[in-house]
C-alpha cells in the first residue's frame, strides 16, 4: 500500500519555519536567538507561495529555512549562551543577597563567545574576507565616533577606534586609495585591495546625539560590531604581512621623550592616531614598488595590442596617482577636519602638518618657508606667505579624482567652488551633469589635440620625404642629359654638335 503524503509535509510547507518554532527548537530568547543569527550570518526567507510555507496562515510572519536551524542546532556557541542564561541568573540572585564577593567570582567566570571558527567558516580564503569589508570598515568607523553608553561601552569604541587606525595605516602604506568623496553622509573612500574595490563611510565629526529606542537598536548593532570587530583583527594582521610590515603598528624611529617615559602607551597610541608617522617594517621593504616596475617593463615590450595598450596606460596613470603629492608639504589651518585630509595627502606621497597645540604629531610649524600649500577654510586670513598657495579643502578631493593637480585659482580662500562631483558614476549611467558633460568633453579635446599634434608631425615628416625624393629624381634628371650630351659630342654627329652649340650660346 503507497504511503500517504500528508499536507504540508513536503514541498515549501516542510521548507520554513517561523520564529517563534525556532527559538522554542533552539531553547533561546529573542535577543540570542538575533544575536546567534547575525553571527552565523542566517536571515528571514521570503518564500514564493507564503500561505503554503506558513501552512495555511494568512498572517504575515518572519520565516527561516528550516536547513539554516537545523544548521544553528550544531553551533558551540548555542551552549554558551545557554550558560550564559545560567550565569545571569546566579549574579542577579547573589546581587540580591548582597554578597559581593559571590557576585564578583561569577562575573569574573562568565562565559566569553569565541567568534575564530565563525570567521573561518564565514570567510574560507582571505578574499572572501576583503569582499566582505565594506560593511565591516563602515561600521567600525561609526562605532569609534561614540562616547561611553550603557550598550556601547568604552571598550568596544577604543577597540573600533584602533582598527580603524591600523586599517588606515595600511591603506598609506600601500598607497590603495583610489577614489573619495564628500557628502552630508560623511567621506567616502574607495582603496584597492587584492584586486578588490574597498569602499566605506567615515562619519563627520559632530557632537553625538541620543536616538530614542524606536528609532535605533544599539544591542543589534552591539551585535554586529562585536563580529567586525573579530573579523577586522584578522583582516589587519593579514594585510600587515603582505605589505611586510610589524603587527602590532610600531614606529620605524625610537621617540624619546619625558612624556614617553611617564606613559609609553598613551604616548604611542596618539602618534598612531596621528597618522603622520611611517610604521616599522621588516626587511624586505620596497618588494611591492619593484614588482610593480618589473610589470611595466613587460608591459613596454608589446603595445601591438589594443588591451595591452590600455592596461599600460591605466598601469602608467596609476603609477603617477600614488605620487600625486609627491614632493608637496600641506599645512592645515585648526577650522579644516584634519584626519580624512592628513589621510588622503598621506596616501599619495604628500607631507602634511598642523598646529602643534591642536594635536600632537606636529612635524613642522606654519612658519616653515617650504610648505607649498596651506588648506584653509575661512573667509580670509591676515597671515599669509607669498611662497605658498592657499586653498580650499575640495582642491584635495578633486585633484585625487582627477588624478592630477587642479589649477589652484578655482579654490582659493573666498572664491565660489566649482561642483564637487562625485567619481563613483557608473558609464552607463542615464543622467550626467552638465559639469561631468563639460569636464569629459574637454578630456577628450585634448586627448584630440594630441592626436591631431602627432598627425601633422606625421604630415610634416612626409613631405620632407618627398622634397628629398623629388631633389634626387630632378639631380637624376641632369646627370642623364649631361651623359646624353658627352654622347652625341663624342660620336661625331655634326647636326647634333652644331645643336648642342647653339642650346648652349641661346643659355649665355
């Protein structure tokens, strides 16, 4: 007898499940049930028929494949969790009873959640973390922009706020900025890492405002930035190696001073954050810059192609992006927002300094004669040296996207800047400003100027060619009639003699 199929026993009935049956499965609350699937990275399903998958409900509730939980079941950090419940619950009573010292040998025992074997799995090869970096990098940097709170404390602002530091290092170090931008949004910036395309948000630097509960979960985000926070640590230390460079960041020069001395740590730790100081490296320093050499020269070997043509220039632009502001030296006036542009100069081969009282990693004055340009950002200012030029902020972010350096006369104190476009635009793009429009229009003027100024060297070059050809066809000419004339003089011919003589008298 064939077995009976019962009603949503197969199919999208048997294929989700709610949230309410998954935690009961999983023996977890609300907030580690959502915490435990953050960190697996598991996330509600939308299924194609949803009346069959809630099995006959018509209410609109939160599905999860019934593989994902099952998958959950086996996952070590269920059981901490779990023991973690217990815990709670021992302090709160000790708590109760008022015995301190009962309560401070459970707090020091508590379960910690190891997330190592979550990063493997998540993230099988290294690029698949890099990938992944976007989101990590974004949140990192707004987590280390907020004060103390009751969900945030101050350990998971500093640690965000050390990550984001070294990651910076990094991206100066191996020159990978590529592309930024300013927004209401914050900074923008794009590096290039492995072959990858990085991109993340650095928030403007305001006073923190409290959000009200409806409007923001900080134990939700507590979640995610306890897992970027891992996944970041792995990140650096990687990208530290490549580069052969020491992890932790330490300085390439021994700093001495009493202020060293008296708190090393802190010392250190502001330097840093300066990012105005070069990073120990290990002995193979400058392998990555003879790589990139050796593959220009096979690049120089074959041009033929079209492709190869292409990628030399765009190897040859490149080259000349990373040392943009090589050679220069910034000063930055205290109004202007002085870590996203010590950073951007940074990256590009730039020196860049500040004042001395604002912020510690000062490493000339403003009254230095060989600065090249002061960035300021106010309407005037009563001190100023004829030596340098004085600019806008947006004349850095331009220059960057442009890839070389602006005329500085459209950014000087008080002018009216030109629009700060955004260089993320894709090329199938429907809408494009009138300023891009003109911007490309006048790109491709020159480039057809040069095209026209190698054309006419070519058309110069030919009719030289033929001035000399046509010289030696009219020298060919009179050697053959002077030889023609020895001829006839020589064979005796009178009539021809005679003919020859009178050509010649009618010459005189």
């Amino acid at each position: 007898m064939v077995k009976r199929n019962h009603k949503y026993q197969s199919g999208e009935g048997a294929q989700y499940m709610t949230r309410k049956a998954a935690m009961r499965k999983l023996q977890l609350s609300m907030q580690d049930f959502r915490r435990l699937c953050i960190l697996k990275g598991i996330y509600p399903r939308e299924p194609k028929h949803r009346v069959i998958a809630q099995r006959g409900s018509t209410d609109i509730k939160i599905l999860y494949h019934r593989k994902d939980i099952t998958f959950l079941l086996h996952e070590p950090i269920v059981w901490t969790l779990r023991d973690r419940k217990i815990f709670n619950r021992r302090i709160a009573h000790a708590r109760a009873k008022g015995n301190n010292l009962l309560k401070n040998v459970r707090m020091a025992n508590y379960p910690e959640i190891k997330l190592d074997h979550i990063i493997k799995e998540r993230f099988p090869t290294f690029i698949d973390a890099i990938k992944e970096l976007d989101d990590c990098m974004t949140l990192l940097f707004l987590f280390s922009t907020f004060p103390a709170m009751k969900v945030v404390t101050r350990e998971i602002t500093s640690l965000a706020r050390r990550l984001t530091i070294e990651f910076m290092h990094y991206v100066i170090a191996s020159k990978a900025l590529r592309k930024v931008f300013v927004s209401i949004k914050g900074y923008y910036f794009q590096a290039e890492i492995k072959g990858e395309l990085v991109t993340w948000i650095v928030p403007h630097y305001y006073p923190f405002q409290p959000q009200r509960k409806e409007y923001v979960d900080f134990k939700i985000m507590k979640s995610f930035a306890d897992f970027f926070t891992v996944m970041a640590g792995f990140v650096n230390y990687r990208l530290y190696n490549s580069i052969n460079m020491v992890y932790p960041p330490q300085f390439s020069v021994s700093i001495d001073s009493d202020e060293s001395r008296s708190n090393e740590e802190t010392f250190v730790s502001e330097r840093i954050a300066a990012l105005n100081m070069d990073l120990l490296r290990s002995d193979r320093q400058g392998a990555e810059e003879e790589d990139e050499e050796i593959d220009l020269k096979l690049l120089d070997n074959d041009k033929d192609s079209e492709q190869v043509r292409k990628m030399h220039e765009e190897a040859l632009s490149l080259n000349k992006l990373k040392n943009l502001f090589k050679g220069l030296k910034f000063f930055i006036n205290r109004e202007v927002p002085r870590e996203p542009l010590v950073f951007i100069i940074r990256c590009f081969g730039g020196r860049v300094s500040w004042d001395k009282h604002l912020f510690v990693g000062s490493t000339f004055d403003e009254t230095d004669e060989t600065i090249t340009h002061q960035i300021v950002d106010r309407p005037s200012l009563s001190n100023q040296y004829i030596s340098r030029d004085y600019v806008q902020p947006q004349w850095i972010f331009d220059s960057v996207n442009q890839r070389k350096l602006l005329p500085t006369n459209n950014y000087f104190i008080g002018a009216v800047l030109p629009p700060h476009l955004s260089p993320f635009n894709r090329d199938d793009a429907i809408y494009v400003p009138p300023e891009e429009a003109a911007m490309q229009a006048g790109d491709e003027f020159e480039k057809q100027e040069r095209a026209e100024g190698i054309s006419d060297d070519e058309d110069e070059d030919f009719g030289m060619e033929e001035a000399r050809k046509q010289v030696q066809l009219d020298y060919a000419l009179v050697k053959a009639f002077r030889e023609e004339k020895a001829e006839a003089l020589n064979s005796g011919d009178p009539k021809e003699a005679e003919a020859e003589e009178q050509e010649d008298d009618d010459d005189q």
